[in-house]
C-alpha cells in the first residue's frame, strides 16, 4: 500500500489530528512551565474547561473552592493562572500590566468600537481613557442627583404598591430597571422609562443578559469569532451587541436633538471631541457609550441586591442601620423621599454594611486577566514568566481567611467598623484597582448609597420562602434574580410579614 495514500486519507487524516492533539495536550500537561501549577486536568490541556465553566454559571464559587483545595494558584487554563495571594492586587492590578486579550471581547459591537476597556495596551488604554475620565468626576456624577432621584423615586412608588396590596414583589427587577434608567438619566439627560413602565422596553435588558453571558465565553475566541462578530453582523442584529448598539445609538440620536439636556455625561465626551478630533473619533464616543450602557446598570443591581438580599438575613443590621439613620434624622439628615448622597455618606455603620454586601457577592464574578510582563513576574516566591496570564478573581480574594481571618466567610460589618482597615480596602477588590479601576465607581457608590438607604429607612422586606437561595449567571459580572419578597411600608400594616 502506498504511505502517501494512507496520510492523505480520510482514516489516516484523522489519526494525524488525534496523534498532533494529543501531543499538545501532553506538552501542555508535562512540558509547560506551568506543569507544576496545580488545578483540574481539562483546563492544563484546554481554554474549553475554563470557558465550559462559565457557561455552567457558577465560576465564582467552582474558582473558590478550587483554591480552597490548591491554595494561592490554580490553572484554570494551559496559560493562565488564577492568583489568590495577598499580594494579588498589589502585583497585578496595581500595576500597568497588559490586560488578557479576552478585553477585547469589549469592543462592542464589533472591532471598529474600540474603547479603553477593549484596549489591551496600557499605554493606549490610559491615553483614551484621559478624555472621558472628567465625564465620571463625582463632581459631574452629583449633577445628575435629582434625576436619579426622580427614578428611585419611581421604584419607591412601586414598592409602596407592591406593600399596599401584598403581593410577592420582583424587587430584583425593579431595582434593575431604575439601575438602567440611572444611566439613561446620567449620560443622556433622559431615563429609558423602564421604572415608570414597571417593565423591560424592547427586550433590552434581557438582551444585556444574553450579551453578557455570549461575551464571557466568545472573549477567549475573538480572533476566530471575527467571522461571526463583524460590521454586517452588527448591522443585522444577528447577535445581542448589535441589540445593544441599537439601544445606544437611539439614545444618542434623542439627545442630540433634546434642546433640554443637561451637561450630562455625553456633553463632556462631546467637549472633548471638539478639542481633539484626532485622539477621540465620535465612534470612540459611542464605543465608550456602548460599554456604559452594556456594563454600567447591572452591576450596581447587583450591589444593591447583595445589600439587601444579606442584609434581610440579618435583621439585627437591618435594624442598627435604621436606628443610624433615625438618629440622623433627628440631626436633620436624611429627610428628602430619596436619601441624598451626601447624608447617606454621614452613617457608618451602614457604608460598613455595603461594604461587607459587596465583599461576600461581588457584582464581577470573572477573575481578572493581565499578562506577566518582560522578565516575568515572582509572586510568594513562584517566578511566572513573560506572557503568562495571570488573573484576580474577587470572589477568591474576598474569600481568603489569609486576608480577612477566620470568618472570612460570613457576614460581618464590624470588620470595617474599626481596627487597621487599610489592610482590607486594598484586598476589596469590587471595583477592581490600578490603571482599569472602574471608571464608574463614583456613580455607582451615590447610587447604592441612596437606594439602599432609603430602602433600609422606609421599608421591611422578607422573602416570600424565607429559605430560598436567589439564582445567578456568573459572567463577567452576575445579576441576581428569582428571590420574589414582600414589602411591608415602615408603620404600615402587614399580615404577611
Ligand atoms: C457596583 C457597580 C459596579 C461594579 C462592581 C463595577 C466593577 C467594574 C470592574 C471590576 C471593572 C473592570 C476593571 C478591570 O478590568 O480591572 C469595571 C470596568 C468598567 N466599568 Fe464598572 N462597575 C460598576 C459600575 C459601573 C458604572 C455605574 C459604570 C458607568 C457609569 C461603569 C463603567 C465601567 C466602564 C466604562 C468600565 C471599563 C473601564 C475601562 O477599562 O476603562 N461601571 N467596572
């Protein structure tokens, strides 16, 4: 028989392929440099068990178990280690390190949106992001305060209703829509008018679900996925980033022609387009709106969820917070229907709270990827060489009894109520740190602060099955739903509670 016939034959092209597979895959399990790295088999050989597990949906709690096992590193992929170390954020979020190429996933909808969240580079993420920073100054963000108040306002109303006729309340979903109206109001002068609907318009925020979930796996494989994520495809809506363009783009359109707008969020980019054409295009302006819209509402629901859905676990919080806020109260704060920022910043026992809230469920549940620079990086004593990737998770972090002691698992307020808490602010990595520290941290926090605040002041909430778990996707970050509650108004009366 011809040797040449066979190679090139069905049989003998398949016996090729798994001979060369299995090669890799020895290479990557014996003769990598990080064969020593302990971790699951799968992810030695392969990207598909890390990406297999996000889809699971339960990454944050599959990485912290594995770390309980292994310790401070896992190998939750043939290049990529997960970092638990103390000295995580200090070595690699602090830094400017290059980001994992899955960032560019973010470049929404397709690869001509580059924003500096999509931008690996440091040196031209930090270039880009110069001209939208003053956009997210807190002092901008306070411009926007009686908007957002207006939408609290309209989730207040339907809890007021919701406790009036004692009905099983979504409050998941309420707290979303005024979330996402929130970013309406801040960057276009104008709410989406989801909280005054009681409802999602045109299948956006669902839409955000599905594109979440698409760009936590498709992030590991966007050079192959050009084909799929392309200009045409984000014309036609093929998949949920031109949905999102869409909703982006609209609002963009309305507040251009709105003569009442406010100097929101956008007139700041606008400026600064004005100033610059050259370093930021107005594509730059509607790839960066694009990321707001897309990351800026769920995740602050998220936050104000784990508030609540914690602290209704804990009534004795709930109560020391509100006894807080009644004695500011006879100091003459918290007086307006929504809690303003400023007097919700005078009560610490209840920023403790949010604290801890935000601690035990961190809205981001990916860890967070950088690349071991030239000369490599050495972490507790293990060298990682150049291009190594090596990610933060804060779900881990947070979790570590080396960092937060023995109860590092449970609910406790008081660890930030006194002590050297310098320590721990470094190690809460809600907001991740360094050079990619969420932009939208300023607006987020006056959000949760006055939501949560004037939720805890007027309102008992409980859960409809008080042993009821909620359900969550953990993507790169994860919305929490299915945990319905009463609502019972503060005085008023209740059977059901
Ligand atoms: C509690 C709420 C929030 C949390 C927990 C959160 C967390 C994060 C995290 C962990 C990152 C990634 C950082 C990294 O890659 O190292 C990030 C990035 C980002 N967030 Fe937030 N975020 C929140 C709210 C917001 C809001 C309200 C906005 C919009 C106003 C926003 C806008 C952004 C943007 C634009 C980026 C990309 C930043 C960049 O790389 O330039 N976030 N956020």
């Amino acid at each position: 028989m011809d040797p040449w016939k066979v190679l090139v034959s069905w049989p003998g092209l398949i016996i090729e392929l798994m001979v060369l597979l299995v090669s890799i895959a020895l290479h990557r399990y014996y003769l990598s440099d990080l064969s020593d790295v302990p971790g699951p088999f799968w992810a030695s050989i392969t990207r598909l068990w890390h990406v297999w597990y996000i889809l699971e949906g339960r990454q944050n709690l599959r990485l912290k178990a594995l770390h309980e096992k292994h310790g401070h590193f896992v190998r939750i992929a043939p290049n990529e280690v997960s970092v638990s170390h103390p000295d995580a954020s200090t070595l690699l979020l602090r830094p400017n390190l290059h980001k994992g190429g899955w960032y560019r996933v973010t470049a929404v909808p397709d690869f001509r949106f580059q924003n500096p969240m999509s931008a690996t580079d440091p040196k031209k993420k930090i270039a880009l992001s110069k001209h939208f920073a003053p956009g997210y100054a807190l002092s901008q963000v306070l411009k926007s305060e009686p908007d957002i108040d207006e939408n609290i306002g309209g989730l207040l109303c339907w809890m007021d209703m919701y406790a009036e006729n004692q009905e099983p309340m979504n409050l998941d979903r309420f707290i979303t829509y005024t979330t996402f109206d929130n970013i309406g109001s801040a960057f276009f002068s104008e709410s989406f008018g989801f909280i005054k609907a009681g409802r999602d318009i045109g299948g956006t925020l669902r839409n955000n679900v599905a594109l979440s979930k698409f760009a936590a796996a498709a992030g590991f494989f966007i050079v192959p996925l050009r084909i799929l994520v392309n200009p045409l495809n984000s014309r036609i809506l093929l998949l949920p980033m031109g949905q999102l363009f869409k909703t982006t783009s609209a609002a963009i359109k309305k507040r251009m022609n709105n003569a009442d707008a406010r100097y929101d969020m956008l007139s700041h980019w606008l400026d600064a387009n004005k100033k610059n054409p050259d370093k930021l295009s107005l594509r730059g302006i509607e790839a960066q709106a694009n990321v707001n819209v897309g990351a800026g509402a769920e995740p602050v629901s998220s936050a104000i969820q784990s508030f609540v859905y914690h602290m209704i676990q804990h009534p004795e919080a709930w109560l020391k917070v509100r006894t807080e806020i009644d004695a500011a109260q006879a100091r003459g704060l918290c007086l307006d229907r929504v809690v303003s920022f400023h007097d919700a910043e005078q009560l610490p026992y209840f920023k403790a709270c949010i604290k801890e809230a935000l601690r035990i469920f961190s809205p981001t549940t990916m860890g967070l990827p950088r690349i071991a620079p030239k000369d490599g990086i050495t972490i507790a004593g293990r060298h990682f060489r150049e291009g190594t990737i090596l990610s933060v998770s804060s779900h881990v972090v947070h979790s570590s009894k080396e960092i937060w002691g023995a109860d590092a698992h449970e609910w406790n307020p008081e660890r930030w109520m006194s002590g050297d808490t310098k320590e721990l602010v470094k190690n809460w990595l809600v907001f991740s740190a360094g050079y990619n520290e969420c932009p939208g941290r300023h607006f987020a926090r006056m959000q949760i602060l006055k939501t949560a605040a004037s939720l805890v002041r007027d309102y008992d909430i409980c859960q409809v099955d008080s042993k009821n778990v909620w359900k969550y996707q953990a993507n790169f970050t994860a919305l929490a739903h299915s945990w319905p509650v009463y609502v019972q108004k503060r005085g008023g009366a209740s059977e059901k509670i």
